[in-house]
C-alpha cells in the first residue's frame, strides 16, 4: 500500500475519506441500540438526507449493508413472483437488476440495451410501458458508473407514473453530486450508496421510500428479517429502536460528510461536479481520448469513462501509472472491462486540483507507453477550464 503522500484516489468509488470524516469517527464509543443520544443523530441524518435528496414528504432509512443490499431490499420488498419488471438496460448495473428481479422469481423486460453510450430514450420506455400494461415496476440507474452514463430519470419516472409503474432508481453514484428530487419527481424508491459522491466509508445503504410504495410493501408482504421495509417503519418509527445494530461509526461518518455538502451548499456543489465533467471532457480532447458516452450531457458530472486506444493494455496503463505516478484509476466491468478507463470526480474529486493530478498521471502513462501526447496540452486544457 502506498503512503498517503504518495498517492490519489481517483476511483468512481470507493472515494477517499476526508480528514473531517475520519475525525468523526473517533469517538467515545456507545451502545447505538441504547444511547438516545446515537438516535438522535441517525434521525438527523435522515433528515439531511431529505434535503439532499428533496424527500422531504418521504421516509429514509439508513441500512447497514452496501447498495447492492439496498437494490436488492427494493425488489424484495415490491414484487411478488410473477410479476413483470421493466429494466432500463443500458448499463452494467442497468442490467444488473434484472439478475435480482429474476432471483425473486420475477419476469424482467429488459429495454434500452442496445445503446450503452447514450442515456436512456424516454419514447422507448413509453412504448415499452404502452405495451406491457401488466408490468408494474421499472428500474433504472440514474449514473451508471460503469459507463459513465447518466438517465434522465426525471422523464422515465413521470412517464411511469402516468402507467401507474412505481419507479426503482438505483442513485449510488450520484447523490451529492447531481441533483436529485425524489419527491417532485415522483419516485417510488431510491437506493444510494455512502462510499462514491458522500466521501463517506463504504457499509451503508441510503433508502428513500415515498407515500405511495407502502401500500404496495404491505401487499407483497415481503417476508424477509434484514431488508424488511415494513420492520424498519414498525420498529424505528412506531417504537424508535433499531432492527437490529446500527455501525455507529459509519453513521457519525455519513452525518460529517452531509455537513460538509450541505455547508458548501447544494447549488455549488452541483456545479462543481457539472466544472470537473467539462474539465474533464477538455482534457480527453486534448489527449484524441474517446469519452465511452456519446455526448457530454449523457455523462455523469460525477465520472468520466474513456476508451482507451487499441494498442494500449487497459490494466496495464492502470498499474503503471498508480506505481509510477500514484494515481490510482478503475477499470470497468462487464462488456466495458479492458476496453475503458474510468476518472471519477465525485465529491472532494470534482475540484482542479484533483483533475489535473489525474490527468498529468494518465497522460504521462500514455506518453510513456509510446504515444503522442503532450502533458503541458492536457495541464493548460484543464486550467483553461477553471479560468
Ligand atoms: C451504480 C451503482 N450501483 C450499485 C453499486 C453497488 O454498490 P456497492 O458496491 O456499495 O454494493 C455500484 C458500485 O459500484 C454502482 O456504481
């Protein structure tokens, strides 16, 4: 492992953890279950979480488990066996839900999956849902991190609604650092995940869960104990005891890492994350690099994926440049695997200082491995941006 000094994080998450996070989770320790004092701080939490995600007429839940629990709690919790999800598939985790929707027996119509490089086409998804009135469910993912690729979930999710669909959207990768209103856009639940945008450690599992879903919890009346929707609302809300033991420490660490976004304020932050992706994109110019998106506004303000050159080994790049240059940058996954490289600038990432470390690291890694690039092209591409 390399010395903090030497390195940068600049994973699509795990982020790294600021010093203000960490410091909060050096505490005297308490018994989370016990300690009124713990619960009144998770229910702080919740509600900096509905600021964040302007849910502020819907129900949080902060899970101890990582997002994948959190997508798979929203199938568990929805549908019965039988039932016919739409999936929004222009995605690794796009298509992902369909293994979770076939794993609780249920029927997947996958839609979109021809155009991974573009975010989702709203008239597919009303002709999808014209033509499958029995479907009941959509998923979607709102940045696709693999890919970069960023949905317009606001458009799916009213169309959904007029079909009477209530909507999954999966936000891991984008809460904090793109905008999000559950409640105005009439979302059904949304899953993020502490470990990517929030700077927090990973381990826990955002839940937004709005009015109307809950009449369809107790329906499918899932039976499960660690994801029940239905415990979590009849023992901390109607009791205000846990379901079971929360890691206070991740939560002191999540309750930090929303103060520093919300001091900063939304409206900076967000534009911040919006500065990075067109840093970001100039810098790719510079360097004749492909972003995997097919146009910037389909791109994640909080990643960009790039398609690395055919002569170049993907992870060989990778490993190069974090052991020469200690930046440390994703590969992908899936169909993408080998042929992306991915840069996130997600929460303390999405500043200059941050991208044109990155940035000088890959283009030196590709100068050194026999291509024409000029490091000083890519610095000034990136200060221009800022200027
Ligand atoms: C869009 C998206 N959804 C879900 C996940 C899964 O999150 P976790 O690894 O925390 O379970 C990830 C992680 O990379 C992700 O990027």
């Amino acid at each position: 492992m390399k010395f903090y000094t030497d390195r940068l994080i600049m994973t699509p998450g795990p982020t790294e953890i600021p010093l203000r996070v960490k410091k909060a989770m050096i505490r005297e320790t308490t018994n989370p279950d016990l300690d009124p004092s713990f619960l009144e701080l998770y229910n702080n939490v919740r509600g900096k979480l509905q600021k964040l995600l302007n849910a502020e007429k819907s129900h949080i839940y902060v899970m101890a488990g990582e997002a994948i629990m959190g997508l798979e709690a929203s199938i568990a919790n929805t549908m019965k066996p039988g039932d016919k999800v739409i999936v929004v598939a222009n995605g690794v985790f796009g298509e992902g839900f369909a293994d979770i929707v076939k794993a609780y027996g249920g029927k997947p119509l996958l839609i979109a999956g021809e155009n991974w490089r573009g975010g989702v086409d709203v008239g597919e998804v009303e002709r999808a849902l014209e033509k499958n009135r029995d479907a009941s469910i959509l998923t979607i993912v709102h940045c696709d991190t693999p890919s970069a690729i960023l949905n317009d979930v606001r458009s799916v999710a009213k169309i959904a609604r007029d079909f009477g669909v209530i909507t999954i959207v999966d936000a891991v990768s984008t809460i904090g650092g793109v905008p999000v209103e559950f409640d105005n856009w009439g979302l059904d639940i949304l899953i993020g995940g502490s470990q990517k945008v929030l700077n927090a450690p990973p381990g826990l599992t955002v839940i937004a869960l709005s009015d109307d879903v809950w009449e369809r919890v107790e329906r499918v009346n899932y039976t499960g104990l660690y994801m029940s929707f239905k415990l979590w609302r009849d023992m901390l809300d109607v009791k205000n005891v846990f379901p079971y033991t929360m890691p206070d420490v991740l939560v002191y660490a999540l309750d930090e890492a929303l103060n520093i976004i919300l001091e900063e304020g939304l409206e900076q932050v967000y534009s911040r994350h919006l500065k990075a992706r067109e840093a970001s994109w100039r810098a790719l110019e510079t360097l004749n690099l492909e972003p995997y998106p097919s146009s910037l506004e389909h791109s994640s303000p909080t990643v960009s994926a790039i398609i690395v050159p055919q002569r170049v080994s993907e992870r060989k790049l990778r490993d190069y440049i974090w052991v020469k240059y200690g930046v440390l940058l994703a590969g992908s996954w899936g169909r993408l695997e080998g042929m992306v490289i991915r840069v996130g600038h997600m929460g303390l990432q999405a500043s200059r200082t941050h991208l044109l470390k990155a940035y000088t690291a890959l283009a030196r890694g590709l100068k050194d491995m026999g291509l024409e690039v000029s490091v000083s092209k890519v610095v000034d591409a990136i200060e221009n941006a800022y200027t």
